[in-house]
C-alpha cells in the first residue's frame, strides 16, 4: 500500500503528459489542416501579424503578395491563419466585399480643411483653440506666479 501512495504522482504526472501531448498533436494537425486550405486568392494572416493574398503554394514555402505587385516569400509554417474571404476583406480593406464594390468606402481628406466647422472658415480666418482672451491670460500669470513664490509679478 504504501509503494502505491509513492507511484501515485508519478502515474499522475504520466497521464497529464500523455493528454498534454495528445493536445497538441491535435494542434499541430488542425494547423497542417488549415494550411492545406491555401490556394492562390486566398486571404491570410502571418504568425507576425501580416495579411496577405496568396500568389502560389510550394511544397514547403507560400508566395504571398503583401502589397499590390508586392511579393515575399514566407514558410508555410509562418501562416498563423487562413482567412475566410468576407473577414479578409473585413480587416484589410475596412467593409465587406459587398461594401467595397459599392464604392461606399468612406473618403479620407488630403489634408484637414474639410473638418473644421464652416462657422469658424468663415470668421476671420483664426481658429479658436480654447485659449483665454489676453487680459484674463495676464490676470491668470500674475496668479500662477504668486503661487510659485515669485513676488516680482507684472
């Protein structure tokens, strides 16, 4: 009785290693799986985080193209996930497949003019940023320079 109570952790510790390495096995499996999905067109996403169209699938390698004309060669391995084409579109271009070919992207400006309100482009030019007006920003210095200790304030 007392040999059993001392193999006990380690017959434990046997099973949890064995079910540790069933589990990941399966992963491994799953990811070879998942890898044999790829085929030109297809979206994915890098272990680094990068997303990418497919171009060609190697025995060991895939050439990705990251940029329009862009092309990298990665190991199959480095492909974290194979995309589903609606999330793809989702997450490189910002909308579904459907959104884009509406032309319902959203516009970005070149530069900031078409955000600021038309009531203040049409007043003198100026914008008001939040300041104080000259006299109360003098009183507010005089106030801020008694509280640091400098008696020789304006």
């Amino acid at each position: 009785m007392n040999g059993l109570v001392t193999l006990l952790p380690f017959i434990v510790l046997i099973g949890v290693m064995f079910l540790m390495t069933r589990s990941a096995k399966r992963k491994q499996q799953q990811a070879a799986a998942m890898r044999d999905q790829m085929e030109p067109g297809t979206g994915v996403r890098t272990i680094g985080g990068l997303y990418a169209t497919v171009k060609e699938v190697r025995e060991d390698t895939v050439l990705l193209e990251v940029a329009p004309g862009q092309h990298s060669l990665f190991a199959k391995n480095a492909v974290g996930a194979v995309l589903e084409p609606e999330e793809y579109e989702r997450i490189v271009h910002g909308g579904t497949s459907g959104d884009l070919k509406s032309g319902s992207a959203p516009v970005v400006p070149d530069d900031a003019s078409e955000l600021a309100d038309a009531d203040e482009q049409a007043g003198d030019g100026k914008l008001d940023l939040g300041k104080d007006s000259g006299a109360k920003a003098d009183e507010d210095a005089g106030t801020d320079a008694k509280r640091d200790g400098d008696t020789d304030s304006k």
